[in-house]
C-alpha cells in the first residue's frame, strides 16, 4: 500500500533542495522510508555473482540500512559461500544448504518430477526417466524415444565439460578462419572484463577497434547478429545490452580449466587499445576540414558509438594491464595511449 504521507517529506528534504538522484541522497533516504514501514523483509539474490569490488559496496550499504532501520528489518542474503562475503557475513546467523541436502533433493525432485510429465506422455517413463535439465531444453529436437535416450547417454559430465563443448561449437562455427576465431575471443574478452553491462554495437566496436583500425566506417563496421559466433554462451537482454547467460560462464572462462584460457593482461591490454583507439577517432569530429552535416553522418551511422564507454574506462583497463608488470606488452600498445594522452 503507498504511504502518502512520506511525499510532504520527500518533497521538502530532496526535491526543494534539488538534491539529484544519486546514490548519497537516496542511501541517506532509503532508511528514513523503511522507518515508515512495518515487518518489512529484504531478500537479496546472487550477490555472490558480482564482481569482487560491488559485492563490497553493496554490503556496506545493506549494513547501514539494516542499522539504521532497526528491528523492523529482516535482511536475507542468498548466495554461496565466497570471499569477501563470507568475511563479512561470519558473526551473522547463517543457514548452509550443506546441511540441508535431504531436503533439498526431494524439493528438487519433485520440481523435476512435475517438468517431466509432458515429456512421460510423448515418449514413455523407461525413456524419460533418465533426462536431466540439460536434455529438457532439447527434448523438442529429438523425433523418438532413441534419439532422446541417445542424448541422455552424450550429457556432459559436468559444467566445465559442457563449456567445453560450446567453445568446440564457436570453434566449428569459425571455419578455420582465423580472423572469426580472433573476433570471438575478443568478444569473450569484452564481455568477461568489461566494467559496466555493455551493449551489443558497444562490443562490436571494440571487437573492430585495435591498433591497425583506429576508425569505423561502413566497411569495418561490423553487421547486427555478428556476435551470434559467440552463442550459446552469450544472449540478448532487455535494452539491448548482451551478456553470458550464466555468470558461471564468466568464472570458466577466467579459470585454468578454460579452453581459450582468457588471460586478463591480454584482454584488458586489447580492450584499453579499443578505448583508445575510439577516443582518438572522435578527433575527426573535432576537424574544421570536415562539414557539419559529414559529422552528423557519422555519428547516425553509429561509428562513434562506443565513445560514453571507452572515456569512462579506458584509464581503469590500463591500470589493470600494469598490474602485469612482467608480462610482454603488444606492439605499439604505448605509442597509442601516449597518442590518446596528448
């Protein structure tokens, strides 16, 4: 129910004062609001799939809100037990699923249980009995009962297994060619250290961006769905950005058991050349030789796109490749940032 009496409030302490909607004023706001609310309940899901630095803030914040609110406030955080979280967490009341596994696998089983009765009425229990989740999902490709008990038989034998073979089919989709090759990895690279959820012509850009290509033009540009070379560990998401569909695909691919292996210095060294590269070619922009409505061209047609992300981040990139101070850097990697530097 919308407590109405909150507005007077909000309107005299924030919008009077033209307080932005940044994150002091609303931290500042947030438990002023709880107070007004009784038996309230937070629960917090997947914390433990941020990166290292968020999860940090996020606790801090949840911590000052959970304080400052009082009793009234329950706060539960699901997730596994990972560093800094459980650090952080370690005088907290803490339920481990560990205990629970009885439990656990009778709820799971029923969930299973009730999915697979579609799949009993078309192809029978002997058959069925043996899917998994995995051969749910390709359950309407099979034409028989064989075809489907053949696929249960072919399961990977776990996570590490499956991502393996997913980068064997972005490796089959390549042909040989090595240029495709090299666009998926760099691809991968983008969106494993990216610093903000990033859009599909974001990462296309970058993908193109390097130190022999410093602009975009309708001949380097890359085509809409060029990054379905990358599928199926990537997918769309509301508003055009692109990620893995698992933020356990981000956690394999950064692990040694990966296959490409990807190496941080490299990929954070390729993505800050991208950066630079696209800073430098927004110089053209700056170019009297060139007309106002050339200019406007090139922006419509999208090759100054990655621009908002390559200003904000690049010198973070950077900062990460020095922290590979022993590793050989790429060719002209210096002259380019000392270039975007002038």
């Amino acid at each position: 129910m919308a407590n109405n009496g909150i507005v007077p409030y909000i309107c005299d302490q924030y919008i009077s004062k033209a307080k932005r909607p940044l994150k002091p004023s609303l931290t500042c706001l947030l438990p002023d609001l709880l107070q007004t609310l009784s038996g309230l309940r937070i629960i917090v899901d997947g914390l433990d799939e941020w990166e290292p630095h968020e999860q940090k803030v996020v606790l801090e914040d949840l911590t000052r809100v959970s304080k400052a609110s009082g009793p009234t406030l329950k706060l539960l955080l699901s997730l596994r037990d990972v560093e800094p979280i459980s650090r952080t967490l370690k005088d907290k009341p803490i339920v481990s699923l560990r205990d629970e596994r009885p439990a656990i696998k009778k709820a799971i089983g029923s969930y299973v249980t009730a999915r697979l009765i579609p799949l009993q009425e078309r192809f029978g229990n002997d058959s069925v009995i043996r899917l998994g989740c995995e051969i749910m999902r390709k359950a309407d490709e099979c034409g028989s009962g064989l075809e489907l008990e053949s696929a249960v038989r072919d399961l990977p034998a776990g996570l590490n297994e499956a991502y393996d073979r997913m980068i064997m089919r972005i490796e089959a989709k390549s042909r040989g060619d090595v240029k495709l090759r090299e666009r998926a990895l760099r691809s991968l690279w983008w969106l494993a250290f990216r610093f903000r959820p990033l859009k599909e012509f974001e990462i296309q850009d970058g993908v193109v961006f390097d130190n022999d290509n410093i602009f975009l033009n309708l001949d380097t540009k890359l085509k809409e769905g060029s990054l379905d070379l990358c599928k199926p560990l990537i997918e769309r998401r509301r508003g055009g950005l692109v990620d893995f569909f698992h933020f356990s695909v981000k956690e394999y691919l950064k692990s040694n058991f990966s296959r490409p292996y990807l190496d941080p210095f490299r990929a954070h060294c390729s993505i800050a050349i991208s950066c630079a590269a696209s800073i430098t070619s927004n110089f053209t922009l700056l170019d009297p030789k060139i007309s106002l409505d050339e200019k406007q061209r090139m922006i419509a047609n999208g090759f100054h796109g990655l621009h908002s992300y390559a200003n904000e981040f690049w010198i973070h990139h950077l900062i990460e490749c020095s922290q590979f101070v022993s590793s050989p850097r790429p060719a002209d990697f210096s002259a380019l940032i000392d270039q975007c530097l002038a």
